[in-house]
C-alpha cells in the first residue's frame, strides 16, 4: 500500500520560481490522504545519492519527477540507479519531458509517464496500484504491458485547486524587489522601498492562445482561473507571506477582458497596494485603456515576444501578428510609463542577414534600451512544429542523443544553436548581436536619425558577422552604457 510520495524537480537553470507542478500535484495528494514530501533540487543541496539513500529507508512509497526536456539524461541516469537497487519502487515523471514518453518507458528506469495534469492522475493512479486495478480509466497516462506502450485520454483541469504552501519553505523561494531589474529601475518602488519587501512568482492561468511553431508547450489550449480563485491565490500571498510584489509568470495574462476588468476593479474596489510585472503579453492585445489600466494596477514592466523585425520570419513562426504591432505595443507601454522587456529570437528558419537588419531597425525605431532586449538563439525543443520539422527534414537524426546534451546546451546561451536553422552560422550570429548591442547603447548618445548616427551604423555593419573584430564592439558598447549611467544616474 503506498502511502507516501516524494515529488521532485530536478535543477534547472532559470530564475527562482515556485514548483508550481509539484505544489498542486502535492495539494491533490495531501487532500486524498497521502504524506507528500516536496524535494526541490533548485534550492535544496542534495545529491541524487542522497536521494537513493532516502527512498531506500522509506516504506510503501512512490516517487514523482516533475521535469522539463533538458532534464532527460539526469533523469535517466537517477531512474536506472533507483531500479538497481529498488527495482519495486513506482516511478512516475510529468512536466514538459513527458512528451517524450516512449523514450522514458524504453530508455529509463520511469514506470509510468503523465502525460496531462496530474492533480487527478496521480491520486487515481496510486489506488489503482493498491488495488491490482486496470490504469486504463485514468487520465493522461503512458505506461507498458508486454512491453506494449499504452495511452489513456486525456483530462484536463477545469477548476483550479488552491496550492497547499505548507508544502514548501516559501520563504526560499521569495527575493526582494531590487533584485529584479525591473522594480530595481522603477522609480514609483524605489521611493517606497523597504527591506523587507518581498516578490513571489505566481500564474492565474495556463497555456496559451498563441500557437506559435518554436513554442515547446505540452499541454494545448488555454485555460484561464477563476476570479475568485486568483484572489484567493493572490490573497493567500499577501495577508499570510506579506507578499506585496509580484511576477505573473502566465504565458498570456490578458485573454479574456471580462476577467480583466471584474480583476481591476476588484484590485480598485479593495484599494490593493500591489506593484507588479507581466512576463506574457501579446503586442495585439494591448491598447491605450488597457495600458492605463495596468499601470494604475500597479504594472512596472511587460515582457513581450518579438522575435523578429522581418515580417517573413514573423510568418514562418506562425506569430500572427505583424512588424508594425510589435513597433506600436513597444512605444505605447513606454509612453504609459511601463518598462518593456523585448524578446528577440535569432537564428529561425530563413533567416538572411538582411532579416537580423531589419530586426536590428525596428528595435532603432522605438525607444527601447540595449538592456531591455533579450535575444535568444533559436533551438528545437520537443512538442513544437519545429521540432517534429527537424525530425522529419533529419536534421535531428537521434532523439535520445539530442535530448541527452540539451541541458548543456541550454546552460551555455552561445552554445545552444546546435542546430543551423538559417544561412547564418552560430558565429556569425553571435558577431551580429554584438554590433546590434552596440547600436542600442549608441543610440542612447545619438539619435538614429542623426547623420553621425547613420555613418557609424554603416561602418559597424560593414564589419564581416564572423570577425574577431566584433569583440570591439562589446568594449564599445560597454564604454557607451557607463558613460550613459553616469550622466543619468538612478535614483537610490
């Protein structure tokens, strides 16, 4: 009978989040009547031994992985030693790596594979397997018999369960507001800024309405919580962790407008002192009066997908919408006093030298800074159209393999152009993006209009993408940002 079930989540590079899988997976378990235990290996020091070592002075247990893709080999490498030595412990795994689920039955040491939301599989699946019952009614799963992989249908969750926080040390996974650049330059929060002050990562929905081709989401649609339920969750933050600062993680905040007025008014109607940035947004959502609205919410900063200046690449990508919207969503949310962070993908399908041109233009056209661009050379990951494309064309001939270096591939930003999707070589993509870095902190100094301007931007680009001149252009361009910060300080 298992009675107890240890969650994981393996370390991964990225920002301090909480393990939003694991925390409502566990809640499920806990409120069916099970011991969960919580082993985050993002903040805790603890070895995968360490781990084998713990499960094998446990009883009637099972552990749970939630992973995302680049985690394959440490997942494979730790299931196949737990199956040495504990070869009846039940192993199930979910997150992104489960679309990946007929290597994890036939490469690894994974037992079973939730390949949806797991709050009601891995209840179901647990009784089951004390039962001796048929996993065949349960929910989003893969599993063997007779070495036959088998699927179940998928579910998915309608209403959202409040997560269960004493699952974890929230406090690890709490940092103070000037430690993200965004509230660290905003003006309105540093005039308040108190030491104690915290900011917590939290989602009021899930997927996205996007349907972008690089997009490695696992799970399709797009679901959005309920208001009451977004309150609770925001409530819960505020009044029990004096959380007042917020990152909302969601890939698309803003779908449905209904919820997002009765959600404003409910912020105004309470008089909710809340400071906030936005990591999803699509450039063909916003508007003025959405702007002002999320500004008097409390909004400092929005991140959006830009991807490209070239309308064919925007196409290829499936982004579906144009050049000019992007241009427009970026100096619209700037002239409303909100920070814009701008993500740049370098490297697609098709993509010339004359398309980074004209990326490096519309990010000339607008008045972001070379601090609030962040570019991305673009990588298959498993579940987009581009990785099925990359299967089909060879270009990726080994799934394992390639699953197997994606973690140091991912780790390392210049490393992770494995594969060369455009004309442009890794080289020649990391030459142009030191001189379009360049050009944003010169255009701090100098108007792009200006003929000075114009003149410098041609020399800069007539410099060859793959020389070794182009480590120039990195001493320039930080020489240009300290000489910029020091005539124009921020404020302490």
């Amino acid at each position: 009978m298992i009675n107890s079930v240890i969650l994981v989540r393996p370390k991964a590079e990225g920002k301090i989040e909480f393990p939003f899988s694991l925390l409502y997976v566990g809640t499920a378990l806990k409120q069916a009547g099970y011991h969960v235990e919580i082993l985050d290996f993002h903040q805790r020091d603890m070895s995968s031994a360490n781990l084998i070592e713990k499960l094998r002075q446990s009883h009637n247990i099972m552990l749970g992985i939630s992973a995302l893709s680049g985690s394959y080999l440490w997942v494979k490498k730790l299931t196949l030693k737990i199956k040495e030595q504990l070869p009846n412990l039940a192993i199930v795994i979910g997150g992104h790596i489960a679309i990946s689920y007929e290597l994890l039955l036939n490469k690894t040491g994974v037992d079973y594979v939730c390949t949806g939301e797991g709050e009601e599989t891995l209840p179901l699946l647990i009784e089951r397997l004390d039962k001796g019952e048929s996993f065949e009614q349960v929910p989003n799963l893969a599993f063997k018999i007779n070495n036959q992989i088998i699927t179940t249908k998928r579910k998915f969750v309608q209403n959202f369960i409040l997560p269960d926080f004493s699952l974890i040390d929230v406090k690890k996974y709490l940092i103070h507001p000037k430690q993200d650049r965004f509230f660290a330059r905003d003006k309105k929060y540093l005039a308040h800024s108190k030491p104690a002050d915290k900011l917590a990562t939290l989602m009021f929905s899930r997927g996205c309405l996007g349907g972008c081709n690089f997009c490695y989401r696992h799970l399709p649609g797009y679901r959005q919580g309920k208001l009451d339920w977004c309150w609770q969750y925001l409530m819960k933050l505020y009044n029990d962790y004096g959380v007042h600062y917020f990152r909302i993680d969601d890939e698309l905040f803003i779908s449905d407008q209904k919820w997002f007025d009765n959600f404003y008014n409910k912020i105004k109607d309470e008089k909710l002192n809340i400071m906030f940035r936005i990591s999803g947004l699509r450039v063909d959502s916003i508007d003025d009066q959405l702007l002002a609205k999320l500004k008097d919410m409390g909004c400092v900063a929005i991140n959006y997908g830009i991807e490209s200046g070239s309308q064919q690449i925007l196409d290829r990508m499936n982004k579906r919408v144009t050049v000019e919207q992007n241009r427009i969503a970026i100096q619209k949310t700037i002239a409303h006093g909100i920070q814009v962070m701008a993500y740049i993908m370098f490297g697609y399908q098709g993509e010339t030298r004359q398309s980074l041109i004209e990326t490096l233009d519309i990010l000339l056209s607008t008045d972001i800074n070379a601090e609030d661009v962040s570019i991305f050379f673009t990588l298959p990951l498993p579940g987009s159209r581009l990785y099925a494309e990359c299967l089909a064309t060879s270009q990726i001939n080994d799934e394992e393999e390639f699953l197997s270096q994606l973690y140091d591939s991912i780790k390392n930003q210049y490393q992770r152009y494995i594969i060369q999707l455009g004309q442009l070589t890794r080289d020649e993509l990391n030459g142009f993006e030191k001189k379009l870095i360049f050009l944003l902190n010169l255009k701090k100094i100098i108007k792009p209009r200006n003929p000075i301007f114009k003149v410098i931007k041609k020399v800069t680009l007539a410099v060859a993408d793959s020389s070794s001149l182009n480590t120039f252009f990195v001493l320039a361009q930080k020489v240009l940002n300290k000489s910029y910060k020091f005539f124009n300080p921020l404020p302490n």
